[in-house]
C-alpha cells in the first residue's frame, strides 16, 4: 500500500567519499516524490562494458515514517532513462524506534 507522509531522501557520494544531499521530500498520498533529475555518464558509455568507467551513476534512497523501519537503496541510474524505484517500508513493533533497525538493500551492478 502506498504511504503518506514518508520522508524520502536522495544522496550521491562523491569519488571523495563525501555524501552530498540531492534531494528531501515527503510522499504524497499515492506514496510518491516529484522526479529529480540525477546525473550520469553518456549514454554511449552504458552500451558495453569498460575498464576504467561505470556506465552509470549510483544514488541513496533513504525513507521511513515514525511507524516503520528506514529502507535505502542503491539505485543505478542511466543517462536518458527514467528510473523508478520502489522501497517497501516494513512497519514497526509496537513500541519499537525507527533508529533501531534498518533494512538496507544494495542493487548490484547490472550485467552489460
């Protein structure tokens, strides 16, 4: 079922290993954030392997409500296309806090 009211948000980390914010939103009645756009490399790198390049970039996505347990995940994102991702946020035991369990999904890399 969708949630409102979850807070979304979107981070990339840089090659310095910083995490830079992208974006902080709430979710709407249909469980869904307005899109942003995230660069990645050209489209003509994500057509073959390479050797020293990621035909791709890599994002965060964290959410979570105060009734159910944060998700991220590593979302690949490719020049020109749309990425839409689904988190299924996992409701909480009565009593029981937000900060206390996480469920953290990885997307491996995708096979060219």
């Amino acid at each position: 079922l969708p949630i409102e009211d979850a807070t979304v948000v979107v981070t990339q980390i840089s090659p310095t290993g910083k995490y830079h914010l992208l974006s902080v939103q709430i979710t709407d009645r249909e469980g869904r954030v307005q899109p942003l756009t995230i660069p990645a490399p050209p489209r003509w790198e994500s057509t073959g392997p390479t050797q020293d390049m990621v035909p791709f970039s890599v994002c965060q996505v964290w959410a979570e409500t105060q009734a159910h347990r944060p998700a991220v995940d590593g979302v690949q994102i490719f020049s020109g296309e749309e990425t839409d991702q689904d988190m299924e946020l996992i409701p909480l035991a009565e009593g029981q806090h937000s900060l206390v369990d996480s469920s953290i999904l990885n997307t491996s890399p995708q096979n060219l």
